[in-house]
C-alpha cells in the first residue's frame, strides 16, 4: 500500500463559503413565503465619511433568487460587484460579476451545484478561462494574452479518461511541455520539458515498477546507505530521491534530468536500469503523441454557452453571454 496522494477529483461541493449563501438564500425564500410577500426590493446608500460611498439595490428576482448589485466608489475609483444566488432545477446556483474603473476588464465566476464551477477573467489584450466538472472530474484551464508584443498561451487540461494531466505552456518567458500520468493512488509518471534548453526531467513512481528488491532510507540523513537496491547493489545513486515510510504508507520516488538527444524508450520503461515499469503505454511516441495533441483535443472544453475561447472574438461575445441580471 502506498501514499494515496490528494487525488484529482475537483472540489465543486459546497464549501463552507458557498453554503453562506445557499443558507442565506433558504432562509429568506422561507421568510418571504411565509409573510404571502410577492416580491422585495431595498436600494442602499452608505457615505463612510468622504473618502467612500457604497451604493446597493437587493431584490428577490421571479425565480427566487436573490440579486445583489452593488457600487463602491473609493477616492473616485469606481467599482462593482453584482451577485445572483437561487436554484435551477433544484441545483443551487451562484452567479458573480466584478468590474473596475478600467473599460473592458472584468471577472465572472459561476457555480452550478452537482455540476460545474466556471472561472473567467478577461481584459483587452488577455483573458483566463477555468472549468471545473464535479461529476467526472475534468479540469480544462486556458489562459492567453494576444497583443502587439505577446502571442501566449498556457494550457492545462485533465482528462479523466486517460487519468493523464497535461499543461503546455508558450510564453516570451519560457515554453515547456508537462504531462502526469495518474492510477487510483495519485501521481505514478510524470515528464517535464524544457522546450528552449532541451532538458528534461522524468519521474517514475518506484512502486510501480518490479525488479529491485528493497530501500534503505533514514529520514532527515546523508547517510550513504540510504538508497534502492537489487540484488544487493545500489541502483539510481545519482538520481533525486523522494522516499517515504510509516504505518500507513510508503513512497519510493526517483528522477532524472537528461537532454532530449539522449532519451530512449529503455530509460522510460526503465529497463535500461535492470526494472520493468508497469505502464507498456509509456514510450516516446506516447509522450510526443500526448503533447501534440493535447490543445486539439481539449477544445471542446473552450466552448462556454456557445462562446469558444480558443477561436472567437471574446471582446465581441463574452459579455454578453454574461446572466444580464447581474450586469451594471
């Protein structure tokens, strides 16, 4: 048995922050159908001594639902926030939109109970995009500025049906490829690409493999017997080491740094180290196939209400798309 490690199930139940709503929101559903009261709207004004006015409207919308809308002007920047919380086909629901004094600049968050959780921020030259789906863990995360000096990307995407996370990244900072391949314990192969100096680092999850025989390590040491061993010859001296035993579990984690010339199919199945790797899949052209791949595959998941992040004009499309309730 060996470390289950945070898994990659995404967390879209209801926090302890979310559920302040939905608390907020059966509560004042019940007071209002129980006062036969059809509908409520209040309008707020709050000066806090010149240097800040808040200004709010607050109302039960047709579906009842709740609808916040509210304007802070701080030392003559403006900013708002509006907030739609309710149910839809009995799934509750949160809706946010925040703006600044900047044109063209805002943040939109969505919750969907029992469904997903959508992230989006976007500007003139830059947008960032996340979704989150809670009933077969996908987690697909676009981010890209596209201006006169930048034309970046950075992708992340896990793909519940081949347990493997991918994130690629183009930047004027630096370009690099990632992929973790995952089983039901948590990460067992991961490789890292460093595009622009040709290095890469590769790391095997030792459990997953047969061939050695056993571990000697004393935590917080250097002693030199620590390390893996078969028969009775220390294997991977010169590779980083993450090892780790207790009662409950145990985790024998090794890595290497090579060039990208002299990577081969036997350093990836481990054989050329003695050991069999328990993944047949994990070869070069696995790896290469995965990578190029990876932004055409996923696309699918840029589409939110019809809008593709990838491919339209957001500065034409995406406001729109945005619940009108909620909007200034």
């Amino acid at each position: 048995t060996y470390n289950t490690q945070r898994d990659n199930a995404q967390d879209v139940q209801l926090s302890p922050h979310l559920m302040i709503y939905k608390d907020l929101l059966d509560n004042v559903v019940e007071e209002i159908e129980a006062q036969n009261i059809e509908s409520i709207e209040a309008q707020i004004y709050v000066d806090f001594r010149d240097f800040m006015e808040l200004d709010a409207y607050v109302s039960i919308t047709n579906d009842r639902g709740i609808l916040v809308k509210l304007t802070l002007s701080v030392y003559g920047y403006e900013y708002y926030y509006g907030i739609k919380f309710g149910y839809e086909d009995q799934d509750f629901f949160l809706r946010e939109l925040s703006m600044g004094t900047e044109p063209g600049r805002y943040e939109y968050f969505e919750f969907l109970e029992n469904h997903q959780m959508i992230d989006i921020r976007y500007t003139e030259y830059s947008y960032w995009y996340r979704y989150q789906n809670q009933n077969d863990n996908t987690y697909y995360e676009i981010s890209k500025e596209d201006s006169q000096f930048y034309d970046d990307y950075v992708l992340s995407w896990f793909n519940p049906e081949t347990n493997i996370r991918t994130r690629i990244i183009r930047t004027g900072e630096g370009n690099m490829n990632h992929i973790e391949l995952f089983n039901y314990k948590g990460i067992c192969f991961s490789f890292t690409e460093y595009v622009d100096d040709g290095n890469i680092d590769v790391a095997w999850q030792l459990l997953e493999a047969t061939g050695w025989d056993s571990v000697y390590y004393e935590e917080n040491t250097t002693n030199p017997l620590n390390g893996i061993y078969k028969d009775g010859e220390k294997i991977f001296s010169d590779a980083r080491m993450n090892i780790d035993l207790n009662s409950m579990f145990a985790n024998v984690r090794v890595q290497y740094t090579f060039m990208k010339s002299e990577l081969t199919n036997d350093i990836l199945n481990l054989s050329a180290y003695g050991l069999d790797f328990n993944h047949e899949e994990i070869n070069l052209d696995f790896i290469e196939t995965t990578i190029s791949n990876s932004f055409e595959e996923s696309a699918y998941l840029s589409v939110y209400r019809g809008i593709d992040f990838v491919n339209d004009d957001l500065s034409q499309t995406l406001y729109a798309a945005i619940d009108e309730d909620i909007k200034p």
